[in-house]
C-alpha cells in the first residue's frame, strides 16, 4: 500500500506546501505551516466510496419570480443596519475582532435580546467554562433571560445537542478556531479542524434554518486567523473594530450576500455593556476644539450613513534627517501623495518638518475623499490659524491637484447643516443638485486655491 501523501499548509493564507518550509510562498509570513493529511476529512479516508453516476439539475431562466430571504430583528438596531436588516435565517455569519473589544458582549446582547423576544437562542462556548459566561450575563444585568448556553468543543457533540432540543433561531459559536471534528486527523485550530467543523455548522445551519454566528480570532494584522476559505464559506463577514483608549465601537460589513458590504453600525462601550449610537457624528465631534490650527472637519460616509469626524494635524520643524510621517487612522500612503501634491502644485514646503496625521476618536477613514479635509489640516497647521469652526471639507484631490468630486454629496451637506455647520469647501460643480438653504458652498477646483485662501485668511490675521 502507497504511503499517504503529506502536505503542508499555511495556517495565515491556506496555501498548500509539498514539503515543510519556514516561510510561506503565499503570504510571506514565517513559521505558519503546519501538516496536514489531504485523506482525512469530509470526502477522504481510505474507505471511500467510489463517485457516483451524476444527476441532472433543474436549469431556470433570469426573468423568474424573486423572493426576499426571510429574516429576523436581532433587537439591535445598529446591527440590523450592518447586516442589512436583520439576521437571514439559514445563513452564517463570521464575526471577527481583537481579543477585548466586546465581541462576546454584543453576542450576549444579541442573545438577551432575541431570547426576550420569543426566540429560541443556544450559545456554544469553546473558550470559556459556562460560570464564566453566566458571569458576563450577570454584568450586563441580562442573567434571567433564557438564553441556553454550554461549553463545548467537539462538533459531532454539539450536532448532536442541537438535533435533541426543538429547532433554535439562532446558535452562537465562541470561537471556531477552538472547534474540532473527529473526521479529521489533526489539532484542533488546524487549517483542517477549521474548514471540516465550520463546514459541518454551515451546513447545519442551510438544513434546518438556523442562524450560527462564528466567532473568529485576528491576527496581528487585523485579518481573521484562519484559512481564508472560511470566509468564502459564510455568507456574511462582520468586524468588531475600536481603540481600547476610547470608548466607541464600529462593526463594519466586509462581505454580505443578502446586503450591501459598505453599512456599520455604531456602538459606545459602557459599564453596563454596548450602547447603540444613533448619531456617530456628534460622538466623534463630542471633544472637538474649535480654536485650535490644524484640525479639519471632514463630512465622510459609511455605506447609507454620513459621519463627520475631526481630522488632526501637527506639522513641526524636523532636527532629524529624515523626518517623521506617523499617521493613525488614514492611509500612509494616501498622505505621502497629498503631501507631494501640495509641494508640487502649491509651493506648500513640508519637506523638512516632521508630520503627525491622527483622525478623532479612533475612528478610521478608507476613502479618498478626505484629501482636501487633510490638505486643509496640514496647511492650518503649518500655518498656525485655526480654520474656521464652521466649516466641512471634502474631496479627492488628483496628481495634478485638481479637486475631484465625490460621491453622495447632499448627504454630507445635510449631515453638516444638522449639526450646525453653515459652510463647505468641496469640488466645484459636487453641490450643484444641493438645495440647502442656509449653507455656504465654497467650490474649488483646483488646491492651490484652498492653500491661497487659507494663506490669505493668515495674513489678514497678521
């Protein structure tokens, strides 16, 4: 008989690997493969059947009858907003963060919610021992909901727990990396044990309708741990995201098959648990200082939701060769270009001065439209005038220092004058659909016109 064939497998990417090597082809990463028997598992062993004659299946056209997936509030507003509008029932959904940032709280809060309501909830704990989830239900004063809870790992085990008790509406599994089946021949958190056990719960959950949430780990680059196949398998990928030096939370939709990937929903951190934050903008904008240089107020939005939040900016002369560039919550990259930008289109000579770049609260910005917010932030600094308190900015700026317009306008124009903003400075031409009485707009089309403004605004100050 043939010797079985081993392979190696990185446990960061799931790139397969003939032979052990320290470090991965795939990812780069060193130290991550670990071996694997390609015969174990769902579909292997030596006794496996031989493939059976295939079936025909039905074939339908484009222009049928659609149905909308049935779904359920989970009580939680601010997660029915990320997920689309509530929970799909048969679906699975991978929740990801970083070890403290409340993932087990708002699962319990979740759990608390739907329990109240009617339904039947079971919370699967592989990490903690079920005094120690109790203790948790205690903190939030949520310990007489009737929430069934276990401490359990093995997955045949839990298969066979949840099939003995009337169908649940949702079932919680904290975390899939501690899962294991006994139809794979290796360590629990293998790239295997991962991909057989939350293969079985998905498909667990596609045969009775039921909704299992799994809980993942992050690695040090913020990715769920894992092979990344797992996140194919789901049909939704949430992540818990947050400072521990602040109290806010954001759970942002990174793949959703039954909604938009571009919703998140708002949380503030109490003693008492989560709390929904309906109004992101005035937490962010809570601890503003209006009087201070360097600080712009960028109008920016997260999928349907306009957020305004401060962007900060210390521009300081350099006694190092190479000056710093320390940016927290934006893109390195994106302000190394805007700074090329304003030296090469605006005469703006930042060359020698050590630049911090921080956005308020924690939060972190992804889209390019707040260039002109930072360009602004960076000559107010520079400068030493505070820009007016007023004022929103917003717009992507090109190579050739053109401001360029960007998406959902009125949105943010709107979110401003709510606030108590009565100016803007966006690309020309972005607020022409605009009816907002009462709010200055300041188009500009180019940057150099922003940097002249604000230069002016220095002298008349001088």
């Amino acid at each position: 008989m043939a010797k079985a064939k081993i392979q190696f497998i990185c446990q960061n990417c799931g790139t397969v690997h003939t032979r052990w090597a320290g470090k991965c082809d795939g990812c780069g990463e060193w130290n991550t493969l670990s071996e694997d028997n390609p015969l174990a598992g769902i579909g292997g062993g030596p006794g496996k059947a031989s493939a059976a004659k295939g079936r025909e299946v039905a074939l339908y056209s484009l222009d049928g009858e659609i149905e909308e997936a049935p779904r359920f509030h989970s009580g939680i507003s601010e997660l029915d907003r990320a997920t689309g509008g509530g929970f799909v029932m048969g679906s699975a959904i991978l929740l990801g963060g970083e070890p403290g940032i409340g993932k087990s709280t708002i699962l319990m809060q979740v759990s608390v919610a739907l329990a109240k309501s009617g339904r039947s909830v079971v919370y699967v704990s592989g990490e903690e021992a079920v005094a120690q989830v109790r203790l948790r239900a205690k903190r939030l004063g949520a310990d007489s909901a009737p929430v069934l809870i276990a401490a359990e790992t093995n997955v045949e085990d839990i298969l066979a727990t949840l099939k003995s008790i009337p169908k649940p509406s949702l079932v919680i599994l904290d975390s899939v990396q501690t899962l294991w089946t006994s139809s794979v021949d290796s360590v629990p958190g293998s790239v295997s044990q991962v991909r057989s056990s939350a293969q079985a719960m998905i498909r667990y959950a596609k045969q009775t309708g039921t909704t299992v949430i799994l809980v993942g780990h992050v690695t040090k680059d913020g990715q769920i741990a894992g092979p990344r196949v797992v996140e194919h398998m789901v049909d939704a990928v949430l992540y818990f995201e947050g400072d521990g030096r602040h109290n806010f939370r954001i759970l942002r939709t990174v793949k959703n098959r039954f909604g938009p990937t571009d919703e998140i929903g708002v949380f503030e951190m109490t003693a008492s648990g989560l709390k929904e934050v309906a109004n992101p903008s005035e937490l962010f904008l809570g601890e503003r200082n209006k009087v201070s240089p360097g600080a712009a107020v960028f109008a920016g939005i997260e999928g349907t939701r306009p957020v305004l939040v401060e962007i900060q900016a210390l521009v300081a002369p350099s006694t190092l060769g190479t000056p710093r560039r320390a940016v927290v919550g934006w893109d390195n990259a994106r302000l190394s270009m805007v700074l090329a930008v304003l030296e090469a289109h605006c005469g703006v000579r930042l060359g020698s001065h050590d630049i911090y770049l921080n956005v308020a609260g924690g939060y972190r910005v992804s889209e390019p439209a707040a260039d002109l917010a930072v360009a602004a932030a960076l000559v107010s600094s520079l400068t030493g005038v505070a820009l007016p308190d007023n004022s929103v900015y917003f717009g992507e700026i090109s190579l050739s220092g053109t401001v360029r317009p960007v998406t959902q306008a009125d949105a943010r124009l709107k979110e401003a004058q709510k606030l108590g903003f009565s100016r803007a400075s966006l690309s020309k031409g972005a607020g022409k659909a605009s009816s907002i009485a009462g709010l200055e707009l300041n188009e500009i089309e180019e940057l150099r016109e922003l940097v002249a403004q604000l230069a002016g605004g220095n002298k008349s100050k001088g």
